[in-house]
C-alpha cells in the first residue's frame, strides 16, 4: 500500500492545533471530522486518531507504557474521555496541580479492538483454517474494513471487530460491506462478526443471513507470583 504524504501524528497535531485555538476545547470526534474533510483520501482508522490523542496527552498515565514513542511528543491534555486541549493552554491555568491520573474504561475496550486487529492479522488461522490475509483496514468507497481476507476456496472473507457487546450497527455496517462487494468486486464474499458477545436482535438477525457468521473471543487471563526472595 502507498504510503500516505502524512502520518497520523502530523494529522492529529494540524486538527489539534486548529481547533484547540484560543484554548478551545475538542473531541476526537471533532479531530476525525476536520482530518476527513481537509483530507478525504485519508487511509487512516478512526481509531488510529483516537489512539494517537490518547497516546499524545500528557496526564493519561497509561500513555508512556503504552505507546512510549508517542507520549514522548505528548502535547496534548486529556480533559474527560476523549476531550482535550492543548497542553499549553492548560499548563497557563494550572501550573503543576495538574491532575496526572485521569484514567478511563474506554481506553481498554479501543486498545482490546486494536489488539484484536493486530492477533487476528498474524494469526487468521485461529478464526478458520486457510484463510489468507488481503489487507488491514481496507478503505472501501462506503467505509473501512477491520480485516480483509480470503478463504481456501478464493472467497473473500470480510471480517467486522468489536472489543465488546456487537450490536444492530455493528451487523448493519457488516452487511453494508458484503453488499458493496456482491454490486462491485467478481467475487463471492462472505462476512464473519467476531466480538465479546452479541445482541440478542443480532443472534436472531444473523439466522436469516447465511453469509453471516459470529465469532466469539475469549481473553484468558493469567497470574503468576513474583518471588521476592533473593538468593
């Protein structure tokens, strides 16, 4: 794939810069929009720019551990969830009192969708034998597609991820991209929604789509004591 004339942290930093003018603050749903409109060709997730405003704040303490390379070009302050300032306006204000332990639940269901992504790519056997890798967030004329593959048979295989409960949307947006392809590509294609869970209106939904099936992932914890002895 081509690689795009900017990176998301170049994109995230121009949105962020314009829209945090005058100490305003903004949402990620705000830097989405302002990136998708001055740069419609953009090949980039949604989440990669939710990830990377998370990563670019300086008070999420999770930042440094998790993307170690982004926090340290953090210039951004987390306000609650996904609105933020620019750190600058916010240093004024507060000085050294600013809270360091801002912490959200929504930052491990976005980092749980993502490392789903990244197992499922490398490891597509673990949902169905012969499966084939075609492209990661496969950007198509209606929208992305989390995982783009093909089966044994030389079917396409569109994959639809959610890191908790799938809902009505989320079978919606699947079955938006199969149609897309039955109208467009000289391919049969055939969609799989892996998730946590299902809705109940998607379990019986899904009885009368056979080119629909649900996956569900588990996520196996594990715990180990750390001797403090020392020999």
């Amino acid at each position: 794939m081509t690689r795009y004339f900017k990176t998301v942290y170049e994109l995230v930093y121009e949105a962020a810069h314009e829209l945090g003018k005058n100490c305003n603050e903004f949402t990620d749903v705000d830097v989405i929009r302002f990136v998708r409109n001055k740069y419609p060709d953009c090949p980039f997730s949604d989440n990669s720019f939710r990830m990377h405003l998370l990563g670019l704040s300086k008070n999420n303490p999770s930042a440094e551990k998790m993307w170690p390379n982004l926090h340290k070009k953090a210039f951004l302050y987390r306000v609650k969830g996904y609105r933020f300032k620019l750190w600058d306006c916010v240093e004024k204000q507060v000085g050294e009192e600013l809270d360091m332990a801002v912490e959200e639940p929504v930052r491990v269901s976005l980092t749980l969708e993502h490392d789903l992504e990244e197992f499922l790519s490398r490891n597509l056997g673990a949902v169905e034998e012969g499966l084939k890798l075609v492209e990661r967030q496969k950007q198509i004329p209606i929208g992305r597609i989390d995982i783009l593959a093909e089966d044994k048979n030389g079917n396409l295989v569109v994959m639809e991820l959610k890191a908790g409960l799938a809902d009505e949307k989320s079978l919606t947006q699947l079955l938006s991209y199969l149609s897309y392809f039955k109208d467009n590509v000289d391919k049969n294609a055939r969609g799989l929604l892996i998730a946590n869970d299902f809705s109940i209106k998607v379990k019986y939904a899904v009885k009368l789509v056979p080119d629909v099936k649900l996956i569900k992932y588990k996520v196996k914890f594990e715990f180990e004591e750390i001797s403090t002895n020392q020999e």
